[in-house]
C-alpha cells in the first residue's frame, strides 16, 4: 500500500529481527534510511531516522559484519549532524 512509508519500514524491520530474519530486516532500515518518507497522516517517532541508524548498526553487528555498523554510524552522523 505505501511502500516507501518509513514507519512502515521501520515495522518490517523491527518484525524480521523478532523472527530472526537479519539480513531482510537490515533491508528495511536501509529502505526507510534511503528512500522512506515520513506521512504527515501517521505517527512517527521523533528521531526516526536516528533510530533506523542505530537499529540497522546493531542488526550488522548481529550479522557479524563489525565494520559495517560503524561505518555506517558515522556516515549517518556526517549525512545528519
């Protein structure tokens, strides 16, 4: 229905990580980093994207991948100050 709805990938994420299903749920976070958009007709948490960030670094982290979740830590930080 709304693809691109950050909260919505936000749900996808945070649903996938429940069910152990890594790699997609790191899909989301990225989806809704990349390309989400915020619904004025929605809630959506102060500090989504912030969120989104830090959920993916740790769902890296999860995975394995060490420098992935740094990385993408600070590129968030450069892209958001």
């Amino acid at each position: 229905m709304f693809p691109e709805d950050f909260v919505l990938l936000l749900r996808l994420g945070s649903l996938k990580v429940k069910s152990g299903r890594l790699a997609e749920a790191a899909a989301d976070y990225h989806a809704a980093l990349e390309r989400g958009q915020i619904r004025t007709s929605t809630i959506h948490l102060r500090g989504g994207r912030a969120h989104a960030a830090l959920r993916l670094r740790q769902i890296y982290l999860q995975m394995g991948q060490r420098e992935d979740g740094p990385r993408l830590w600070h590129q968030f930080l450069e892209e958001e100050p």
